[in-house]
C-alpha cells in the first residue's frame, strides 16, 4: 500500500528514512545481537543514545550548559502536572497565557496544586486569535506559562514580549520548526509525537535556577531536579522512544533549522495563500500574524461542501484533515516531516475542488 | 550478527516474532498506508488495538467484567505514585510489605501523600527470603500493598494467604508467567519491559469498586478513575508501546498460560537444581519455597570466578548475566520470552566452567 499524505497533528507523520531506522534497530540495534527494544537502560548503547539527544537538543535550541535536557514519560499533561507540583509553591500564583485548549487545561491542571491566574486569554472569542499579552504580572507570580503553538485552532506566537517572570513554555507543535532565542525560557517543553518522535515520550528543557527551587517535597519520579540529576533514568527510561527522537533529532540536524523553518515558510504561504484567494474555504485565523505554520485551520462557506473534500483528498491519497472535534472544519498540521510537495498535492486538490464547485452564482440559480 | 542469548532483567528480551512483526508495523500497518507509530490515538485501529488488549488482559488473567484494564504512561515508579494519590485518604494508612527494593520504593513513594506502615518485611536479612506475612493489618489500612516477584533478591510469592483489606499488587516481573487467581486483587498493576513489551508502559487492572473511592481530588492524567472513564485516551496514548504489548500478549494467549507456566517450571528446576549440585556456585534464596521462577540469583564461592564466568558465557552468545548494582553476583531473568533451550545453554557453560575450574582441594595447594 502506498504511503500516505499524512496531515494528522498527533501522532504525526514521520520521515521514511526514521521509519526504516527504526525498523532495523528493531530486528537489531547495531552490532548488539539485540533489537533497540532491548538495550538496557543503564547500560552504555542507550547511555550513548541519551548522551546525543542531550546534545543535540542543546546545539539545535542554541542554548548552553546551564540548561537542563531530560526525558520523561507520558505526554504534555504529565508536564501539566509536573510543572505546578515543582514550580508552585504556597504563597505564590501561576500565571498562564489561555490563548488555546491546551493552554488552559495545563491551567486547570496546575489548579490542583495550588493558585492559578489566568493573565491573557482568547477564550471568549473562540481562540480565533491570540489574546493581548498581559501588561504585567501579579507579583507574586511564580512563572508564566505559555503554549507556543495552538494546534487546535491554528494559532502561534511568532514575536514573544518581554516577560518579568520565568517563561515556561509549552513548546509541544512547534519546537525546532523555526529559529527562535530559547534562552528566553526558564523551561521549556514537549511532547514528543510531532517533530519528535512517538508518544510517550516528552522532553523538559530546564534552566538549572529552575532546579535550585522545590515547590514541595516530591518522589523522585515526579522531581525534574531528581530526573536531572540521575540523567533522566530515575526508572526505566521509554529506550525506543527515546532512540526514536534521536532519529529525528538527527534528520532536523541533517536538514538544519534555518532550512526547516524556510521551507515551513514556504508552506505555510503556499496554503494561507490559496485560502485567502478561495471563493469555497475560510481560513479560521483572519489575523496573518497570528497564524500558525504548523496548523492550518479552516472551514468552508457551505457544510455541504465538507464530506466531498474530504472524499476528494482521499482518492488524492491524502489523510488527516479534519478538524479537531471541539472545532469541526479542517486542520492540516504540516510539521517538519510534511514536505512543501504534500502541501502543493493538497493545494492542488483543493484547486480541483473549487474548479468542480459550481460557482456561487450558479449556485444560487438551480 | 547473531541473536543474543539475552537474560536481562529488563527491558527484556522480546520474542522474534514479535520483533519482526513489530518491525513491518514500523514500515507499515496494515493496509493503512502509515505506521503504527503514526496511527491517531482516538482513531479506529487504535481502538481496535486497545479493545483486543483489555480482551486479552481479562481472558488471559480471569478476570470478569468488574475489572477496569487500563493503559498508562510510565513505569512501575509512576504507578507507586498514582497507587496513594488515588487510594490513601487523610485519616488512613498504607500497608506495605516490605520483601524487596521495589516494594521498598513502592512504600517510600507512598510516603509523600499520606501515612504508611511496613507490616512485615526481611530488609533486615537482606531480603534473602520473603517476610513472614502479616498476622493481622492495621484497622485504618486502606490498602495493602505487596510485590509479587523480587527481582533483584530472587524472591517470589507462591502462595498468598488472605488478607482481609485491599490486596494491591506489583506483579512488573511476574505477570503472565503462571496461572494465578488475580480474583484476590483490588489492583494489580505491571510495567510492559519484562512480560509485555516495552518500557514506557504500565498496565493497571482496577477493580471498579476502587474506583467508587477518591482520596483526593487529582488531574484526570493522574486519576485511575478518569483513566478509565477514558478508555486509557486522557492524553494521547502510547501507541506503538500498546501495540507492542497487544503482540506480547497475542504471543501469550497462542502459548497458553499452563505451557507457559510449565516451561518456567521446568526452567526454574534446571538452572535451580544445577546451582544446588554446584560447588562453585552458590544460590541466594536457600528456602526453595521463596524462589523466584523469573530472576536466578546467585555466587560463586570466590569473586575470583565472577570475570571469568561473564567472558566464557560471551563467549557463548550469552549476555545479561550480571547481579543488579544492590547485590553483586549473578541473575538470570527468565521471564516467558527466554525458552527452556536459552537455559540449557547457559546451564552447559556453568558445567564447563566448573569442569575446567580446579577443584577446591587442588586449589588449596597450589
């Protein structure tokens, strides 16, 4: 079977030559006599593995030694509980950005632990754009907490203001898609599934200030400074999700940053661009410096139209566009792995489409 | 390069079939036209792929319907966590017994969230034979909590008498290797790196009577019961690690828990029964009850043999050997994937050794 043109947000489409990586480290992971699946995880294959990620974290987020590079189990919302439980402590207030559903849950996720405030939010008007970056902070704000990239409804921070506080953010969408200063951050995250790799797996980058704080006592499994300091095997580390980001942290190294986020560029302009001159699709985010490059959100001007296009681009081979079940319509998330010539097979169905639609008028007359 | 003779602890070896199987999933699923590891979580061959899951879980452990299967992120460690924040109210105490590391830790973590007590442990003695088990718990007890298998000391219950509060069991290296009445159980709970699959993992069988109790409110990630309600999707799930774990037990099922069981029998009898004739090795576990079927541990009677064991089992394709870091020595994992053949090898070189080592009295008077 053919492979597919795979828009899907998460678990995302993988480059082919991860893939078939993977698939021989699975029968067998270099001159070991075992498959990766295998490798223990304090022995020296999977400590070499680790030792590269690290690196290649730190060499393609440009930041130095004093951060922190730990994996961890779970996804994003470990990290939304993991985040308040190391960072808040009594007295203090978390502050968050609400500019998405992820966004706030990893709010509603710190509530459990202790004061939240919500100091920007979109909420209101459906998260179509992004809310007003907060003129200040409460002073007693321990951090403040901000989602890079909304996948759900196709928004990104491009230009991030000056913050008083340390930065926490939820870089799950969009990390290593762009050049962009992470030293800005006193942590920042991801879950692994779009250009890192598989679920259940996430990465935490944090400032090693960060560390010198605890919030509360924790088990060890729970602590970052704990994970830190036993180099992210306080228990058996997820060996082939990890292995399977150092694959992918070495395609983006082969491919570099600066080529990713020009040829991100170029696809985001080539599909905002055809939105913006369809008579039939309606891109959800009107304000152009607030769209996403990862998530391309948008309906159309009839629901009669969503079942046929969505028919049209499965004979076109073409799979994971439909939007997220909070918001309907279409999302095409075009991480690193999505090339600028699966981007022109959509545009060129989507051309097909509006050329088989009878026009407005026509419409109008039956 | 050939396949390793492979007796780690964990990961642990997997079976061939399921490395290959695994291995063409990583290409392609199916007809699907993607990978396994990009199927979407909330998807339908996901869904299949957990529905034959929970299936196998209750068929292969006997379990009715009033148990809730569900597929966590994480260890073991994680579980040791979620077990008190989710079972251990204020006003109550966790009962732990205390026969190993694990169990050890499992109580430490429990400390965090709320009152524990060792009701009866063998720390003392260096957990060489399983505690005496607890006359009486106390009447505040709102679980007691209990390993199973003792992977680094080679201990292993046998027999579980009654126990009159709720009988939680850590069953990571253990389960699925012998017929076994989990009716008793409000909870076991398992990582997948040793009889089902791959780390990152962790499988939770919760009786839903446990899942009426809430000792705190708690984010959905960390809750068994928004767990369930889910059908294990809280967050997006671990695809590929739960596909792993679905051939695991599809592989389980084909052999039929009693062939299992019988083969780990006649695995424990021979690498046992050599040890007990031996004069160069020494067993840990001398009460034969209190015996692990799944983790040999064992000495030389003199350290002088330790290297020169390890370089003559390399030499024959053997690998995985080596005690954990707490105990020194030997162990020899034989969880369900090591075959009665993988034993006879290892059980072959031990003769060799012995036959080319001088003999006791020759070496006195050298």
């Amino acid at each position: 079977m053919k492979r597919k043109i795979n828009f899907n947000a998460g678990p995302a489409t993988l480059p082919e030559p991860v893939l078939q990586e993977l698939a021989k480290a699975t029968l067998q992971y270099g001159k070991t006599g075992t498959s990766v699946l295998e490798l223990q995880h304090r022995g020296s294959a999977f400590g070499e593995i680790l030792e590269e990620c690290n690196a290649l974290v730190h060499e393609l987020c440009g930041i130095g030694p004093e951060y922190e590079v730990i994996w961890l189990h779970g996804g994003g919302r470990l990290q939304f509980c993991m985040i308040p439980m190391n960072f808040l402590p009594e007295g203090k207030v978390a502050a968050y950005i609400d500019s998405g559903q992820w966004a706030h849950e990893a709010m509603q996720y710190a509530a459990y632990y202790g004061d939240t405030k919500i100091v920007a939010s979109s909420r209101e008007s459906g998260y179509a754009h992004l809310p007003q970056w907060p003129a200040r902070l409460p002073a007693k704000a321990a951090y403040l907490h901000l989602t890079t990239n909304n996948t759900i409804y196709g928004t990104q921070w491009h230009d991030i203001p000056a913050c008083s506080k340390p930065l926490i953010a939820d870089m799950s969408s969009d990390i290593l898609s762009r050049r962009h200063d992470h030293s800005r951050y006193a942590m920042f995250y991801a879950a692994a599934q779009k250009n890192l790799g598989v679920p259940g797996v996430a990465l935490a980058v944090v400032h090693k200030d960060m560390l010198r704080k605890a919030a509360r006592p924790l088990p060890p499994m729970l602590s970052y400074k704990a994970q830190a300091a036993e180099r992210s095997v306080v228990n058996t580390a997820n060996v082939p999700g990890i292995y399977t980001a150092l694959l992918m942290l070495r395609w983006t190294k082969q491919r570099g940053i600066a080529a990713i986020e020009k040829e991100n560029t170029a696809k985001a302009e080539l599909l905002y661009g055809q939105l913006d001159k369809s008579r039939i699709f309606v891109p959800r985010v009107s304000e152009k410096a607030h769209r996403s490059q990862m998530n391309v959100c948008f309906t159309t001007n009839d629901m009669a139209h969503e079942q046929p296009f969505l028919d049209m681009c499965a004979r076109h081979n073409i799979i994971g566009i439909k939007g997220h079940r909070y918001t309907g319509g279409f999302r095409v998330s075009m991480y690193n792995a999505v090339s600028l010539a699966d981007v022109a097979a959509l545009v060129d169905v989507m051309r097909e489409f509006e050329d088989l639609s009878p026009s407005p008028l026509l419409r109008r007359g039956r």
